[in-house]
C-alpha cells in the first residue's frame, strides 16, 4: 500500500524526507500570505465555526485513501481489544491536560518569567490548557498512514475519543482556567467531526463496497487502492500551505514568543508520545495499533482549541496565539515522532 522504495524504517522515500518538504510548504506559505494578501483573504471566506472549508477538503483527502483500507468487519474486532483504548484514554484524560498544564506553567510563569508579563504568561497557559484538553480527531488518520496503523482499529480510537470529548473537555478546561463559564463551540465540533471522519468513512465504505462488487477483491486491493497512496502526502503539503498563509503575521510579528511558546508544547508531545507508547511497548501491543495510539494523545484538536480560545480570550489574546502556535509546532513535531515509531517497529517484535 505504501511507495514502492521502501528503508528498512518502514516509509517510502517521499514520505522518509518528508520534513524538508515541509519545511518548503511552510516557506511557500509564508511567503504567499505576505506576498500576496489576498489569497488569504480569500480564503477565510470559506470558513464556519472556525473550520476552514478549503483545508477540511484537503484533510478529508488525507484521510479517504485510509477509509478506503478498512475492511469495516474489523471495527467489530477492534472492539474486542481493549488495550489499546485504555491506554489512549487514560493518557488523553487522566494525564495530558494536567501534564500539559503542570509544563506550561513551569515554563511560562517560572522560567521564562523573567520574557514574559504576569498577564501575557496566564494568558499563553491558558492557550496551552485548551490544547491540552483537546486530542486529535483529524490529523491523527494521517500519522497512523504514516506508521503503517491499524486503520480500522485508529477509527475506534477517534470515535471513542470524540464521544468522551463531548463530556470531559468542559469540566477540565473549567478545572484547570479556574473558571465555571467556559463556552464550547459545539458547532465547530460537530461540523469537525462530520467533515474529518463521517464524511470520509462514508466515502470510503461506499467506495470499497462499489469496487470490490464490480471488479473483486484482488483489484480493489492490487490496483484501486494503490491509485491514492500518494495522495495522504500531497494533501498533508497542501494544507501546509494554506495554512501557513493565515500565520505569516504571527510568526513574523512574534518571533520570540513564538519560540518560548514552541518550547514546553513540544516537550508536553515528546513526554505524552513516550508515556504512551512505553505503555503500549510494556503491554505487548502489536505496533500497528501502539503507534496510531501514542499519536492520537501526542497530537491536538486545534481547532477547537483555536475556536474557544477565541470565544473565552478574544482573537488577539496570547490564548489564542499559543493555539496558533500550536498548528506551527504540531505538523513537524509529530513527524518526528512518526519517523521514530518507525524506526521502532522493531521493540514490538514481528506481529
């Protein structure tokens, strides 16, 4: 299902060099939104509930050819392993947040006190608490793409993550802001969880049912599915650039906070990716289903994390920024991670 030229690491080559690409994406991005103004512009007249039309075709094109893999019978099967999904729980609700929050205000408020205001400091924790909070829902189909996952076990994942996240994101965020009256954005939330996994489930199932009917097993697998395995890639480096064109500003207006933000979100996905996938690795789970696993609490919603932020703090808040700067920090920190899961694959023996 992968490219043909495959490392021992597990990823083809495109995919192996896959941080300078998108690096240039980003450079691309910046540049176009400077340069040319009015393609963002544009661009964010396609967007509802915080969710940008534009990046959410690209993202379902990520996430089709994966749809495409699950054989849904197996959905039935993933149920009945349950290792993985108290592993992923636990991490996303039980430590995340609180890890997150416990790194940020280390760093914020103890560290970087000195950079920063006393208000700007519990404004960026706040940021990074609505990060914290939210696990992905989207993005996490590309990463176990990348990881050679389990696609209909990453499936059960998300969608026992999302119903938890209907209950459990409120409560915390209030617990750990302090406050009692946080709004959530159900809208965004629903519409992302519509856009990035029903719609592309459904695209999937319809597709495999169709084409296997028509012309058999062996040509669904041998010839259809092979047709879209470039297409993850491209759709992840097309995103990229689009989104790299709304924060232009951001990364050149704010270098240096920028930065002190990157730091302790990138430690916080560092330290919740080992947490879990040492957990995973200690309970014998096979790699296909401990990557996707480790991802899925290691990665954000950020765009629900973007639309509270901007609900509760308002759009130029230093919430809001560090929600931003999380989409920054999340594409090559998570590739990272992807690169060292597969370079991995090996502590989990043959499976």
């Amino acid at each position: 299902m992968e490219n043909n030229a495959q490392p021992s690491g597990g990823i083809g080559f495109f995919e192996r060099y896959l941080t300078v690409w998108v690096a240039l994406c980003i450079v691309a991005g910046v540049a176009i939104g400077q340069l040319f103004p009015a393609i963002p512009q544009t661009l964010s007249r396609f967007e509802y509930a915080n969710v940008s039309i534009p990046v959410a075709i690209l993202i379902w094109l990520m996430i089709y050819p994966m749809m495409l893999k699950i054989d849904f019978a197996s959905i039935l099967e993933a149920g009945k392993k349950p290792k993985g999904l108290i592993i992923t729980c636990t991490i996303n609700w039980l430590i995340k947040p609180f890890s997150m929050y416990l790194i940020a205000a280390l760093f914020f408020k103890v560290i970087f006190s000195a950079l920063l205001p006393e208000a700007l400091a519990n404004e960026y924790l706040a940021g990074a608490i609505l990060l914290g909070a939210a696990p992905c829902t989207a993005m996490v189909f590309v990463w176990s793409h990348l990881t050679k996952g389990d696609p209909a076990y990453t499936l059960v994942q998300v969608a026992v993550n999302n119903l938890i996240l209907l209950v459990a994101f409120t409560p915390i965020v209030a617990f750990l802001l302090g406050i009692s009256d946080v709004f959530v954005p159900y809208n965004t939330l629903l519409l992302s969880v519509f856009l990035f996994v029903v719609i592309p489930l459904a695209g999937g199932y319809l597709s495999r049912r169709y084409v296997i009917g028509r012309y058999g097993l062996a040509y669904f697998e041998d010839v259809f599915v092979k047709k879209f395995s470039g297409i993850t890639v491209v759709g992840l480096l097309l995103t990229l650039v689009i989104i790299f064109t709304f924060q232009g500003d951001v990364i050149l207006g704010n270098p240096l906070h920028v930065l002190l933000i990157a730091i302790p979100l990138t430690l916080q996905t560092f330290f919740i990716f080992y947490i879990t996938y040492g957990w995973a690795k200690a309970w014998s789970l096979p790699h296909n289903i401990a990557a996707p696993a480790s991802m899925i609490g290691t990665s954000n919603f950020f765009e629900l994390a973007v639309a509270v932020a901007i609900t509760l703090f308002g759009l130029q808040s230093g919430a809001t920024l560090v929600t931003v700067v999380g989409v920054l920090v999340e594409v090559p920190v998570m590739l990272a991670l992807a690169g060292i899961a597969n370079r991995t694959r090996h502590w989990f023996g043959a499976r």
